[in-house]
C-alpha cells in the first residue's frame, strides 16, 4: 500500500527518513489546451526495450522508449525488490499507461503522443538525474511535446 | 520523480506527476502532483482495467487546467484489488514436503521441479498476453535453474554477462525468475492475486522462494562486496526478512 500507515515499519522508517531534495521555489510552465497537449512518459521503473542494457545499482542514465514499441519488447531492470511488479507482469499501462495514452489521442483528449518516451532508474539521488532531464527537455521540445507526464514506482 | 518534475518544468516544459509517496511530494513540491493510494509499484492502480487507469490519468492531466501551483490533489478510488479480498490458492500443487527442503541438493531438485510444473502456464501465458518480462538476465529459461542454484553451492556459476559484476548477473536472473513465477501463476484460472497474495506465495509457499532465502544466508557475509549488496539487500523484499514460519 502506498498509504504510509499500512506498509511494513521498516520500509515507512526508511521513507520517511529519505531526503528529498529542496527547492526554494516551485516553476509553472502553462501547459496547452486539452487537445493541443503532446505527452510525454518519463518512469522512475528502470524501464528499457529488451536490447538495451540493463540498469545497475547507482545508474543515473536513462534509456530511451520509441512510441511504436511493443507490449513484449518493454521489460525492467530496476534493481530494487521493494515495490511490486506483478501489476507490471500482467499488464504494462499499471506502469507505463502508453495504451491508455494513445486510447486518449483516439478521443480526442489530448492532441498526441510523443515519438519517444523515456525511463530512469528511481534507486539513484535526485540530484544524479539533473543534468539528464535538462537533456532529455531539448530532445523532448524538438519532438513536439509540451506536456510530461512522470509517473513514478 | 517530484525532482525531475522541478528540473523538466525549469526547462520549459509542463509537468504533472504521479505521486505514490505523498511525504515526499510535500517536501520537494513539484508543480503538480496526484497522489494514488496504490501499492509501489502500480502507479495506475489495477492491472487489466483500461477505464480505471484512464480515470487516474485523467485526473493527473486534469491538474494541468489548475491556475496556481504548486498543486497535489488526492486520487478519490482505491484500486478494486485493495478491497476484501477471499482465499488465494495456486491451483497447481507445488506443495513440497518440508522434509525435502532442508538439504541443499533436495532443495534445489525441488525448484527445478517447480520450474518445471509451471513452464507449461508460464508458455501459456505469454501466447495469451502477448509479452513476457522475464529475459533481463539474458539467461534462457532452460539454463535459469542451475545459474541461480549454484549461488547455494560452494562453487559460483560462471558470470553469462561479462560486462556485469556475477552479483549484477544473479540479481537480475532472480527478477526473471519472479517474473517467471508471476505470469505463470496469474495465467491459471481465478489466480490474479493481489500483491501480498502473490506475494505470501512465492516467498512462503515455493521452493524458489526459500531457496532466495537461503542464497542470502549463504552470502550475507560474503568477502565480494557486490555479492555481498546483492544477498542483503537486493533478493528478498525488506519487508518480508524471514521465511514465514
């Protein structure tokens, strides 16, 4: 459960002990209207396609997901046991809601889905990831998107 | 993730998250955040329901039309598997007798029996669904069994990943073995399960799950730093520290 009160006591000890990394202001950039807004994922799962190179402890790289990319060719190699993946086993969107993305553009209800997604390895310092994501925000604009959506593990 | 957001959005971008740790997201306050009371792990809650996972899209989307932020709204629905759940039972018997387990040779002859039960609903499952997780190790399903049991004899397999540290090898073979296990026992009829249920049996119930245990006994102390990381910390859930009696 993600309600702290129902997890194991070690696990909501070690989570409620993790730093957080601290900014002294939160930006807002204001996104398009619904039918204009071309969406990006970007997951913290050590999502990759099956060719890629698996992720290790520390990894602060990320690895890129074409939006063609199959059911079967996405597999994980976060190297942490300590959330489920049996929700990912039985279907993918539990994780990384590409289905349900492109099920919206059909509808109208958001303007489009990026040519590529992108995935981190969550078990890494905030901080690691920084110069990455300000990467990954060129190489995401010159795809056209205008709005991420990130969704953690 | 809520620091990613802060980098991606400094960066032009609008950014809406799922948050899954709702301390966390207070903390670091990223532009705009919906916090689910699912499990870590499944960020759009339930597995195989489209329309539930598209109400918790939709209302992290949704957050984007806010004026003002930083903005963290509270998803209203648990997921259907967080609900009373009945009695949990893999149709398949795996049941092996307790006496069996306890030498090292009968205990690995037992996994690789179990392996072998459940191939032809692992096989099954990945015609009906299209896709498999299991392969990350590079290892082939055949060869799974005796790369992992040699982690509890005195003589450690050779590493099939040369570019990886053997310690990186095992962790990621003992993923595809969960996964295994996982698509294999969620193909048989009334067997989804939640993940405490899947997971109570696979680390209570199955030879797989107490050889883990006893492959982290065996190198919790080990001289090879890696292997030594690996054992503790990376096989057996932090939640789950003992066998169950």
């Amino acid at each position: 459960m993600a309600r702290m009160e129902h997890m194991h006591e070690g696990t909501r000890t070690h989570l409620e002990n993790l730093p957080c990394p601290a900014f002294e202001t939160t930006p807002s950039v204001q996104a398009p209207p619904a039918g204009q807004r071309r969406v990006a994922i970007v997951s913290t799962a050590g999502l990759h396609q099956r060719s890629d190179r698996p992720f290790g402890v520390g990894s602060d790289d990320y690895r890129v997901i074409p939006g063609d990319v199959t059911a079967n060719d996405l597999v994980m190699s976060h190297v942490s046991t300590n959330f489920d993946r049996t929700g990912f086993q039985q279907d993918l969107n539990v994780l990384f809601p590409l289905d349900r993305l492109r099920d919206m553009a059909r509808r109208g209800e958001i303007g489009g889905v990026a040519s590529y997604h992108y995935s981190f390895m969550g078990a890494t310092e905030p901080e690691k990831m920084e110069t990455a994501a300000r990467a990954l925000a060129k190489l995401m604009k010159d795809d056209g998107v205008n709005v991420v959506l990130l969704v953690p593990v | 993730m809520g620091g990613l957001a802060h980098y991606l959005e400094r960066e032009g971008l609008a950014t809406t998250q799922i948050s899954l740790i709702r301390i966390h997201t207070e903390k670091i306050k990223p532009p705009r955040a919906l916090w689910v009371s699912f499990d870590m792990g499944r960020p759009l809650g339930e597995p195989n329901d489209a329309a539930f996972q598209t109400r918790v899209l939709s209302a992290a989307l949704g957050l984007l039309d806010e004026k003002e932020g930083p903005v963290l709204k509270d998803f209203p629905e648990d997921a259907a598997y967080m609900g009373e759940s009945g009695p949990w039972a893999c149709p398949v018997n795996l049941a092996v007798p307790q006496e069996d387990l306890g030498e090292e040779g009968k205990l690995i002859a037992a996994f690789k029996s179990e392996m072998n039960q459940l191939r032809n609903w692992y096989d099954l499952a990945v015609e009906r669904r299209g896709r498999t997780t299991v392969g990350t190790s590079g290892i082939g399903l055949d060869e799974l069994p005796d790369f992992i049991g040699a982690f509890l004899t005195d003589a450690l397999p050779p590493n099939p990943n040369p570019a990886f540290h053997l310690g990186h090898s095992l962790n990621l073979a003992t993923d595809d073995l969960k996964a295994f296990y996982t698509e294999a026992v969620t193909a048989q009829p009334g067997c989804a399960g939640t993940p405490d249920q899947l997971g109570d049996w696979f680390y209570g119930q199955t030879a797989a799950g107490k050889l883990l245990y006893a492959i982290r006994d065996k190198h919790a102390r080990s001289d090879d730093r890696f292997l030594r990381l690996v054992a503790r910390a990376l096989l057996i859930p932090s939640a789950r520290p003992q066998p169950p009696a």
